[in-house]
C-alpha cells in the first residue's frame, strides 16, 4: 500500500513538471507565431512605418522651428530691434499715445491668442490667423508715424522680415500640433490593439493549460492503482501537490524584480491551483455520498 501511495504521489506531483511549467513554454511561445494575423500585420506596419514617419516629421519641424528663431536673432543683431528706429525726443501727448496704441495691440492679440489655443474648427482657426495678422499689419501702420525719417528703410525691412518668420513660425507650430496629435492617435491604437491581442493570446494559452491539465488528470483518475485507493487518500495526494504548487508559486510571486516569462509561470500556476482544488472537492461531494 506504501508503494501505491508513493506511485500515485509521483503521477500528481508530475502535474508541476515541465510540461505545465518552464518545459510548458514550449507549447505558449509557438502560439504568439499568429502575429501573421492581420491585426498583427497592422500593428507591425504602422509601428514601423507610419509612426516612424510621423515622429521624423516632427523632427524635422522642430530643426525648422530652431532655424527661424536663429534667423530672427541673427537679424535683430545685425538690423536692430524695433525700438532702435523710434525717434529720440517724443513729446509727452505722442508718448501717451504710442503707449495707447501698444497697449492695444496687446490686449487684442492676448484675446484671439486665447480664442486660437482652444479652436478646434478649421475655418475658425485660419480667421483667428488672419486677425492676428491684420492686428500686426495694422499696429505697424501706426508705428510709421513715430519712426525716424532716416529710419523708415530699415523698419520697413524689419516688418517684411517680422511678417515672413511669424508667419513661418505659426505654420510650424500648427504642423507640430496636428503632426504630434496624429502620433498620439496612432500611438494609442497600436496600444489598444496590442492589449487586444494579449487577451486573446492569454485566454488561448488558458485554454491549452487546461487541456494539457486535464489530460494529466485523466491519465492519473484512469490508473488502476489510483482507483484502488478511498477516496480521502486520493484528496490527500491532491493535498500534498497543491501545497508544493502553492510553496514553487509563493517563491516566484516574492522575487522583486520579474521576468515576463515568471509571470507566465505564476498565471500557469494559479490556473494549476484551480484545476486542483476542484479536483479535491469533486472528491470531497464523492465522500459524503
């Protein structure tokens, strides 16, 4: 009787052998081979191409961005800032004026900065533009008057020069923004899809644990020498693998830092331990009738 206990300890202890654990991956890492899937195809595509595309572009408009800055500051250096083609001896009235006039411009240039920043119309936004422009056309028109006559040359130049890179500038960062908001867009699919295939990944592997468990099972019910046994022994065989399932499952759950293929192991572990305990309890309904 010793030597049938001990036979049929060895058959259930074998449900934590290598099948159903590390020798298991065997069977899990062929599954994830469908990548050739069409879902897979298209995360596969759009992470290596599109995306790449995208983040390249913006690359390349933030480069651009930093070169019109630099232009900007190399003139500025080399022509002078605005307040360089002011006259030298404003009177007081023209003074309060120019202040006015500036003060202004400011005010309505903070407003429809606000109105752009949270348009989200396409027509809207260009006429926001287009006001911000004419509020500079229309600022410097004014300015002419308190410009040096020898100066107006050179102002004229600084306008054309201010007009072009702003202009340049608010392209760029329109580009950026709709470029980086396609990225995030696109970013969020692929994560979307990917965790949609996890899923379907993990209930498959599910399923083939199952399997594989119940045909060990199977295998240990259908032995002759195991159905000799009462049915409070055959509950204690089971006893004695859950607790070494649940020592193995407590030693990898501790580890601080794990691997991908650790989790797999504690999932496959878990589901093990399920198989088990009903195994047990259809014992245990047996025993009580």
């Amino acid at each position: 009787m010793r030597k049938l206990f001990l036979f049929c300890a060895i058959w259930c202890i074998s449900l934590l052998s290598a099948p159903l654990t590390s020798g298991f991956s065997g069977d899990i890492d062929t599954i994830p081979e469908d990548k050739t899937s069409s879902s897979w195809s298209i995360v596969e595509v759009e992470k290596t191409e599109t995306i790449k595309e995208l983040r390249e572009n913006i690359n390349e408009l933030e480069s651009e961005k930093k070169k019109l800055k630099l232009d900007w500051q190399n003139f500025l250096s080399e022509n002078g800032k605005l307040q360089d083609f002011l006259k030298d001896d404003i009177p007081e009235e023209d003074e309060a004026r120019l202040r006015e006039i500036i003060d202004l411009y400011t005010i309505y240039k903070q407003r429809v900065d606000s109105e752009l920043q949270v348009s989200d119309d396409q027509s809207e936004t260009e006429a926001l533009k287009k006001e911000l422009l004419r509020l500079k056309q229309d600022l410097y028109k004014k300015l002419v008057y308190f410009i040096k006559v020898e100066n107006l040359d050179d102002f004229l130049t600084y306008v054309k020069w201010d007009l072009s890179v702003n202009e340049k500038r608010k392209d760029v960062d329109e580009e950026i923004d709709e470029d980086t908001k396609k990225l995030e867009e696109k970013v969020q699919v692929i994560r979307d899809k990917i965790q949609e295939n996890k899923k379907v990944l993990d209930e498959r592997i599910r399923m083939v644990i199952e399997k594989k468990l119940d045909e060990k099972i199977s295998k240990i019910l259908a032995d002759k020498r195991f159905a000799q046994l009462d049915n409070d022994s055959k509950k204690q065989l089971f006893i004695i693998t859950l607790e070494k399932l649940r020592t193995k499952k407590e030693g990898l759950t501790s580890l601080t830092e794990k691997t991908s293929l650790i989790d797999k192991k504690i999932e496959t572990f878990n589901i093990i331990e399920q198989k088990l305990i009903e195994v047990m309890n259809w014992f245990e309904t047996e025993s009580e009738q």
